[in-house]
C-alpha cells in the first residue's frame, strides 16, 4: 500500500455525481453520459452515482480501457412523470433525509439538491479509499463540503448558476402568487451560492458562464477552469442519405421554460410563413396549456408545428439532418449542446446571442447568423434569409461543422477533464492509500 496520489500515467478511479442525470430531462444528462464515455475511452474507471430519474450510460463499449458502471442513490422520487408531487407511503421512509426530502416538497421548495448531496456524503464515507476524485455535477448541495475528511479531492461543473434560470421565470410569472411560488421553489439557489462560493476546483463550459459564475455564486474566479464540451461527432456528422424537408425548421427546447425562448420562435414562424411554406418541428414534450400552446392557437400554426419526444439518438440525427434550418432561440444559455449538435450535422444554424451561445455558433455570417435573444422579427428575417438562400446554406452548414470539429468535441472535454482531477490531486486534499500493481476496480 502506498499514500502517493496516482501517477500520470495511472487511470482514475472517478465518483461522478447526479442527483438528476436522465438525458431526456436535460443537459445534466447529456453531460454525464457522454463525459463518462469518453473518460472510460481514456482509461479512467467511472461510477456515475444517481438518483431518479436515473443517468442512461454507454456502459456497454467493450474496447474500451476503463469501465463505466451506475450506482443507484435513490430518493423518494416524488418528481416521477406518472405522479409528479406524490406523497410517499410513510413504509418508504428510511430515515432524516427522506422526511427532510418530503417536508421541502410538501412546502413548495425543491429538495433533490440537497437530499442527493447527503445520500451522497453517505455513501462516499462509507466508501473510503475507493475513488481518487469526487466530480459532483451541480448539485452544490451541503452534504459535498467537507469531503476531504473523507479522503476525497472534490471538483464541481456548474454548467450556469440557476440563479439565471430564477432571474427569468421570475421575469416571465404573470401573477403574484405564481412569483411566490417560484421564489420557494429556488430556494435552494441559496445554498448553491454558499457552497460555490467555497469550492477550490470548479468546471465550468464557457466563459460567459465563468464570468455569471463569479458575479452571481461569488466563486473566486482562479478556481474556475473553462473546459467546453460539445458534440459526439461520431454520431452527429452529416448524411447524404437522409432527404432534407423543404422549409423544415427543427429546435430543441422545453415548450413553456422562458429561458429557452420557444414562445418568440413561433411568432417568428408565423412571420416567415406570409411570405413562403415553412413548418417546424420542436423536439420536446407538447404542453396542453401555458405561453406557448397560446402562442401556437393564437397564430393559427397547429398544423405547421410538431412537437416530438422519446427518439432515439439516430432518430434526433436524422430529424436535424431532414431539416434546412436548425434554431437556438434560448435569451440564456451555460453553452448550448444543440447549437453544437446541429452544427456538426452541418445543418446551418440561426442562434441568439443569449448568454454563451455566440462561443459556440461563432460569428454572425461566418458560422451562424446570430440574432438578438427575444426578437421574434429579426429571427424570422434570419429564418427567411437561410430559407430563400441554399448557397448561403450550404457554406454555414460546412463552417459550422469545421467549427464544431476544432473545439467542441467530447473527446477534448474529457482529456481536459482529467487533467482538471489531476489538479485537484495534486493539492495533496484527500490523498489516501491506494493498492498496488495488482489493484482492480470491481
């Protein structure tokens, strides 16, 4: 046995937390299951540790060196897509945490983050010696300070503050109640403030979301490293195969979350379809009411708009590829993981300048055209411009995908992950006694 940290040349024992990791319910997802990938293609052994709705892995590529393993944390689940808000039978019920879980739901606040990070402490303590580096994705959750104790090196992504996503809803709410409600759901922003502000080994995508990181959770801004992530281009690449649809618009979105911006993306369908034949199609659940349904009624588009959900990662391939136009028209995002897919298909990309999109999309007329967030009339005249223009087209869809292979792929995310653990290592925080030659992860 030996108390040195590993060498640069030993592969990682890694616990990669998520307290919400189903790539369906958002980027989270996406960021953990493609992350511990291509840290497992690197030789780094993963254990994704996650609570309902569980991370979906690709735990099963055999030639790679390391290995990618899922350990259920559960909670109560009292968020579940068949019986949101449920209350637990008091049989399900196993201690503090669970009653602490109940109580803040039952008070209108949202517990996961902090619930997951003491499950989490939980585990890690009773787990010593098992991994060399804690990388928690964004839970900021108490439970996570203090992990040194236990022998765990900590680093934390935050993909953007919540604080945004809080600043907008509370900007979108129409009624007094509804700004009540919002204010307890986020209360748990308050925490994450706490915890960031304490941490010393912070990831982060973009540069706007370091510099948001800084003003809003007061993170000192030499314990953030910037490492973007992307697309896996493996998969999302072009095809000659797939038809394109004339006039097909295809966006990625949550239908009534005023960060993304969907409400401004149908006016402007409506605006470009006076002039010629345009259709859209939004990869998201369909919502029976909210801003956007009455978007939809009130310009008449229930024929020209389609919403999707559950496809399969080919089947989301193929729609962006069928389409001629692809749209981000978020007012904020940490990066934009659409914008990335898109353009690695070579679809040609209309975006907003919202928050950390423009390092992705690039420049306006080179790689993307770029509009302000929250225009409907200059996204419809960006719309129209790509659609009346197949040249133009055609040199932002090939840009785009040069772009994306330069920059913005999870191969180099991961590498630059790893050296990001090794950092933290190296700080001498957590170091314990590892196994020899003949140590195996099991």
């Amino acid at each position: 046995m030996t108390g040195q940290p590993p060498t640069a040349d030993q592969p990682l024992r890694i616990a990669l937390l998520s307290y919400r990791g189903d790539p369906f319910c958002g980027g989270q997802g996406v960021y953990v299951r493609h992350l511990s990938r291509e840290l497992a293609r690197l030789g780094h052994h993963v254990d994704v540790i996650g609570a309902q709705p569980y991370p979906v892995l690709d735990a099963g590529e055999d030639t790679s060196p390391g290995k990618v393993r899922l350990v259920k944390l559960p909670s109560l689940d009292l968020y579940r897509a068949d019986d949101p808000f449920r209350t637990p039978k008091a049989a399900e019920l196993r201690g503090p945490v669970d009653a602490l879980e109940v109580a803040t739901m039952w008070t209108g606040g949202f517990p996961e983050p902090l619930t997951f990070s003491l499950r989490a402490r939980q585990y890690l303590a009773r787990h010593r010696g098992r991994y060399d580096v804690v990388h928690d994705n964004q839970t900021l959750g108490y439970g996570l300070l203090g992990l040194a104790r236990h022998g765990f090196p900590l680093v934390t992504t935050v993909h953007h503050p919540v604080t945004e996503d809080r600043r907008l809803e509370l900007a979108a709410a129409g009624t007094r109640a509804r700004r009540l409600s919002l204010r307890r759901w986020y209360a748990f922003t308050r925490m994450q403030r706490r915890v960031a502000a304490r941490l010393d080994h912070v990831i982060t995508v973009s540069g706007s979301s370091k510099a948001d990181i800084v003003d809003q959770l007061g993170t000192a801004p030499g314990s953030i490293q910037v490492v973007p992530i992307g697309a896996d281009t493996r998969l999302w690449s072009p095809s000659d195969a797939v038809p394109v649809v004339p006039g097909r618009i295809v966006t990625t979105s949550s239908a009534d979350v005023p960060l993304k911006g969907l409400v401004y993306l149908v006016e402007a369908l409506a605006k470009v379809r006076t002039e010629r034949d345009a259709h859209l199609v939004v990869v998201c659940k369909k919502q029976g009411e909210g801003p956007v349904a009455d978007a939809v009624k009130r310009f008449g588009l229930e024929r020209h708009i389609e919403f999707r959900s559950g496809l399969s990662d080919q089947e989301l391939v193929d729609l962006y590829r069928s389409a001629e136009v692809a749209c981000v028209p978020s007012l904020y995002e940490g990066f934009s993981l659409p914008a990335a897919e898109a353009m690695a298909t070579g679809t040609p990309l209309v975006a907003s300048t919202g928050g950390a999109i423009p390092e992705v999309a690039g420049p306006d007329g080179e790689t993307c055209l770029a509009v302000p967030p929250g225009n409907a009339d200059a996204l419809a005249g960006a719309l129209a411009r790509l659609l009346d223009d197949p040249e133009l087209r055609a040199r932002l869809g090939a840009a785009g995908r040069a772009r994306v292979l330069a920059g913005f792929t999870w191969e180099r995310a991961a590498e630059r992950t790893a050296d990001c653990y090794r950092a933290a290592i190296a700080t001498g925080v957590g170091q314990r006694a590892r196994s020899g030659p003949g140590w195996r992860y099991v």
